[in-house]
C-alpha cells in the first residue's frame, strides 16, 4: 500500500475498521508522513465535530466551518495540506448529507466548495490496478473488514442478465476517492453449470461513467493466460471487473456467450 492509497483507504474506514485494519497497520509502522496526516486528520475532525456540537446548524455554520478549515494550519508543513483539509470538510459536510441531517448544507456548499474534479472521474487502468491488489484472491478476514455498499455513491441498477445466473454474496463498497461515497461494489460470487464447468470468485461493478478508459466491450474478455475479466453492461452504464478465483475465465466468458452448453 503506498501513501495515497492508505490515504483513500482511511476515508472508508470506520475508527473501528482502521484499528483492526492491518494493511493500515503496516503502512503506519512504516511511515512517518502518514502518521502526523492520520493526527492532523484525527485533530481536523475534532475540530469541525466540536463546531457542530456547539452549533445546532446555525446559519453561520458554514462560515464557522470554513473558518476551521482555513484555521486548521497548525498541523502540517504538507504543501497539500489546505487542499486534503478543504476535501475533509467536503467529506464531513457529505456524511452529514448522508445522515439526513443537513440536507440544507449541500447546496449552500456546492457554491463554495465544488468537488475537486478528480474525485468523479478515476482512471479506470489505476484503479484497475488498485482493485486487483485488493480483490484478487482476497481473504474471508479481508473481506469481513470491508464496508456494505452504501448506495448513495450511485445505483447498481439491475445487472445483466448473463450474470444474474450468479450467486452473489451481500455487496461490499469501496471509496475511491475522498467524498466518503461508494464508487465500486464487490461482490463474491459462484456459478455452476455442471460438475466440471463452474467457478467462485470476486465481481466488482463500477458506474462507467466515473471511468476514464474503461473496456468499451460489451461481451467478457479475458486476457490470455489472466483469471481477469473486464467488459461493459449492454446499456453501457456498468462496467463489470470479474477475478475469477476456480474455474477458467476463458470458460467462463464462453459460458456466458453461450458457446459452451
Ligand atoms: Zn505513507
């Protein structure tokens, strides 16, 4: 895990989840800069979360909370590190949106802050990357620590009707950027045609959308030799990233296709 995607990762994690999160452990022991930007990030947090208590969503409370955010520069000699506060106020200011509680907030925010750009639009090759490291053979502690898909980063929609023939397990969700919303669900996953021809593995779907250079076809494709398969919905809104873990994934895109009966 290197410094950015540690950073990504403490966003979707709970105080809980982190402090039984091992990857996050490791990273930690190993790495200064990241330990003085989990405090300044802890203390950032206790700052704004102070502000709201005192405050029962006062006009003024933006301001109040923008003043923190400018405040805030105690902390950290990171040149970045106005930029990761003023994200942080997007997250929290989200969370509350989330909750219910602010419903007001966002469009008085959307004026002031607009959501950095990266943050709805990943590269697909990255965070293929990213989600292969994470996903593909994946342990069941691993998988326990990760959060349910939230929904509110977008909608699964109905998927497929190739994989609806799946087993699907309940969806995980992944925050890939910084406003604490899900932008991938993980499924696990089983199929059996018969004794011979079936397989288990990880399905993530990703809105194609949030996507630059994401797989632009519309039938399973495997690289050869790869247990990966990657390939857009017929609607084109999905994109589907398929690890398989038993059984050829070459087999399975044929399956699927309908050339093996
Ligand atoms: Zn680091």
């Amino acid at each position: 895990m290197n410094c950015q995607t540690f950073r990504q990762r403490l966003d979707c994690l709970t105080a809980k989840q982190r402090a039984v999160d091992v990857e996050v452990a490791s990273h930690l022991d190993g790495c200064s800069d990241c330990r003085q930007f989990l405090a300044a990030t802890d203390r950032f947090d206790q700052r704004v979360s102070s502000v709201l208590k005192t405050v029962p969503m006062a006009e003024d409370f933006l301001d109040r909370l923008l003043t923190v955010v400018e405040e805030d520069s105690s902390a950290e000699p990171l040149p970045i590190a106005k930029r990761i506060r003023h994200s942080r106020a997007f997250t929290i200011v989200n969370q509350l949106i989330v909750t219910g509680l602010a419903i007001a907030v966002i469009f008085a925010a959307s004026s002031l802050w607009s959501p950095d750009p990266v943050e709805s639009q990943f590269d697909y090759a990255v965070a293929k990357s990213e989600l292969t490291q994470k996903f593909f053979h994946i342990t069941d502690n691993n998988w326990s620590d990760l959060a349910a898909f939230d929904y509110t980063g977008f909608q699964i929609g109905r998927l497929d009707s190739a994989v609806q023939k799946w087993s699907f397990s309940e969806p995980v969700g992944l925050d890939l950027g910084n406003d604490a919303t899900h932008d991938v669900v993980a499924f696990q996953f089983s199929y059996e045609k018969s004794q011979r021809l079936k397989w288990s593995g990880t399905l993530l779907v990703l809105p194609t959308e949030k996507f630059n250079g994401s797989p632009q076809e519309t039938l399973p494709g495997s690289s050869s030799g790869m247990q990966i398969l990657e390939w857009q919905s017929a609607d084109g809104s999905l994109t589907y990233l398929c690890f398989v873990e038993e059984g050829s994934a070459d087999e399975l895109a044929g399956a699927m296709f309908g050339n093996i009966s």
